[in-house]
C-alpha cells in the first residue's frame, strides 16, 4: 500500500536517539537514522519516532 507522506513533514525530524538528521527510504517507508544504525517505520503515513519500535540495521 502506498501512502503520500509529507517530504517537508520528514525534513523536519530528526533521530530522538541521536538528534541526527534522518534519510527517508520511500521502497521501505522507514526514516533511516544512520547514527543510531535504526530504521524508524512509516505507518500509514506516520512516522513512529520511538526507539523501541525502530528495526536495527544490518
């Protein structure tokens, strides 16, 4: 399912770990937070800015 998300919403957050700026991947409808190596989901358009629901990377 695809969900329109808001480009200017997501530029505006950042990793609530690290306070780093987030690389969106549109494929996965994740915020990617390179600094934490955590992948934070996109849930019907919303981003869950939560550590605990973030996916580690590789």
């Amino acid at each position: 399912m695809s969900v329109n998300v808001d480009r200017r919403m997501l530029e505006a957050l950042i990793c609530p770990q690290t306070h780093a700026t987030l690389r969106y991947d549109a494929a996965a409808q994740e915020l990617i937070s390179e600094s934490a190596n955590l992948a934070y989901p996109i849930r019907n358009g919303i981003p869950v800015m939560l550590v605990d629901e973030a996916r580690p990377l590789g």
